[in-house]
C-alpha cells in the first residue's frame, strides 16, 4: 500500500524520488477503499483460452492492494471456436457491449497465433480494434500482450512488426531501462522473462514512435514498453503471465507437429529454459523422434511428466510485481465511478507526472 505524506517531512520526497508510492495527503484524501474492475479480452486459441485465463488471473490476484477486484472476460465475435470453448465462453464470459454500458477501469488484452503475415486480416482484427478505441478514450489504461502488442503499435504508432527468421522463444535476462516509471517500483534491475514469438518490434521502432521502452533484452529485445503519455497503453512482447511449465506445453505441441508431419524440421529447444537434467532427458528422445519419423512410423510424445519437475520459473515474482505496481496505480487515478477513465484532476496526456520529472 502507499506511504501518504501527510506532513511535510523530508524523507517523504526522497523516498518518492527513490521510486516509492507516496501519495500527497490532498489525493490520498479523495481514495476510496473500491472495487476495480478489469477487462480481459481473451483471443487465444481454444486450446490455450482457460489457461490464459489462468494466468492473468493469477497476475491480478497478487495484487496487494486493498481492493475487490472484478475480472470479466470477455471473446471476439468473429474469431471461430470450436464447441467446447464456446460453451465455455457462453457459461461465463460477458457481450463486450454490457461492460462498455457499465464502464471499466483497465483493459488486459492477451495476444493471439498470428494466421496471416498481414495483421489486418486476421479474424479478430476489426473486432480487437474496436475493443482498443473504445478502451483509448474509456479506461484508464491497457496492458497489451505480445500480438495485441504489435497491433496497438501498428494503428496507434505507425510501427510495422518484422518477421523474424525463426522464432524467438526462451527465457531471457532483461535489464530496466527507464528506472523511474511508477510501473517498475521495487522491481529488481535485472530479471529473467519468457518470450515467444515469431515477429517482433524493436527498441529503435518503439523509441522513434514517441513510446518509452521500459525493459528490454541484449538477446530477446523489448519486453515492456508504454505509450507516449507514459500509461494509457502497456505493452507487453515478453510474457510475464507464463507459468513454469507454458514453454514446456508449447514444446510439447511443436514436437507433435513435427510427427503429424506440419513442419519439417524437429523443434529446436527454448533458450535457457532447460537446465542440464531435463536436456539429458530430451536428447535421447530427439533422437528416438527422427529415427521414428525417418522409418514412417509413430512419433513418440515429448515426455511431459518427466520434464515437468525438472523446469523452473525464474520470471513469476517479478511479473506478478509489475501487475501489482499496475493495478496499483490504475487504483489510484481512477474514479470511482468505472465510466470515467481518471480522477478530477488528472492530466490525461501524463496521467502519472512521470514525463514531467527530471530525467
């Protein structure tokens, strides 16, 4: 919770300085202990949509802010689905028209399995950018995930996403670049995430567009960046809301296209992620799996039971810290009426006062 400085004590500056939450006694006076309410739009495929539910909700739950917080997710009407997800998302997802009537105080919009090299073919295009619009003049802010990513970049930035020659998966270090943004408060200057992606925006597009990168890898470039105003877009490439074992499914279902014969080549490992043990476990497996696929018959299945004690999540503590600062802040600026996106008082263009410190 944030310190109020409610006395004109100097320790108070410097901790704010430091990075802190300190807020001023005259805007701690207009808090109200409040219900949050967060939208996620889901566009993952059926077979990744309850866990990506999951995972975000896991993000939001660790949140140590006194606050009730409502999560709704909610689908894209032109994305197709098989029966089960849609009778999932039936049962308990809501008509995006209900929740613009009753108003949001954030938006969480996950990416998607990019089908066509053109964006703006996709399925759920139209349907995503509607939910982006109306979110850029109606809530506080939009945490984007890695495709939703490269789309708000492309309409709201001008930035076209390039295709990388293979695909970029793994865990990865990243360093802080911009220490003092609100989002990155006791976050530590060095951490691990996961990446997994096949196209890419780089640090250069990211900075000529007038967008802040926050964090970002030597080797797996952006992770989080935000829009000019320092808030209104969070943009995610990386994956923070990943479990210990999403790269090790994602795997598991790269081997299976190779013995279904949809792609040619056996998959490569993520980078980083296995530790010595478990590649000892999958080297002779590789091995079984060509030989299996040479002579034409059936492909053994990556051992998933036997790797899965064998990996580690190195990226939760400090994804779940960057939500919670999140959170925290969209607490903190919004109204407690959902339908107005900030507080009396809050300079849209620079919600936080961040570009207005010295750097």
């Amino acid at each position: 919770m944030p310190l109020v400085a409610h006395s004109g004590l100097p320790a108070f500056a410097r901790l704010e300085a430091e990075g802190l939450d300190v807020l001023s006694g005259e805007r701690a006076a207009r808090q109200d202990i409040r219900e949050l309410h967060i939208g996620l739009l889901n566009m993952m495929p059926d077979a990744a949509l309850e866990a990506t539910e999951r995972q975000f909700l896991r993000l939001v739950g660790g949140c140590n802010r006194i606050a009730q917080i409502y999560v709704h997710p909610f689908g894209v009407g032109s994305q197709e689905r098989g029966p089960r997800a849609r009778t999932h998302m039936d049962a308990h997802y809501r008509e995006f028209e209900s929740l613009k009537e009753e108003g949001l105080d954030a938006l969480i919009i996950t990416g998607a399995n990019p089908a066509d090299p053109d964006l703006t073919r996709e399925s759920f295009w139209t349907g995503m950018l509607e939910v982006m619009e109306w979110g850029r003049r109606n809530v506080c802010s939009m945490v984007c995930s890695c495709l939703a990513t490269h789309a708000a970049l492309q309409v709201y930035h001008g930035i076209e996403r390039i295709a990388l020659p293979t695909k970029r998966w793994g865990v990865y270090s990243h360093r802080l670049i911009e220490r003092r943004h609100p989002l990155l408060a006791h976050i530590d200057t060095r951490f691990d995430a996961p990446h997994s992606h096949v196209y890419e925006v780089t640090s250069d597009q990211v900075r000529a567009s007038g967008g802040h990168v926050l964090v970002e890898s030597a080797e797996a470039g952006v992770h989080l960046a935000v829009s000019e105003d320092g808030f209104r877009f969070v943009y995610f490439q990386g994956h923070p809301e990943y479990d210990f074992n999403s790269l090790l499914k994602e795997h598991k279902r790269e081997v299976t296209r190779f013995a279904l014969g949809e792609r040619e080549e056996f998959p490569p490992l993520p980078e980083h992620y296995y530790g010595e043990e478990a590649r000892a476990c999958i080297e002779p497996f590789a091995e079984r799996a060509l030989a299996a696929r040479a002579a034409g018959v059936e492909v053994p299945e990556l051992p998933e039971e036997l790797l899965t004690p064998l990996v580690d999540n190195t990226w939760g503590d400090t994804g779940k810290a960057l939500f919670n600062n999140w959170l925290g802040l969209v607490y903190q600026l919004t109204h407690v009426d959902r339908r107005k996106p900030f507080m009396d008082g809050v300079d849209p263009e620079d919600p936080l006062g961040w570009r207005r410190q010295p750097r």
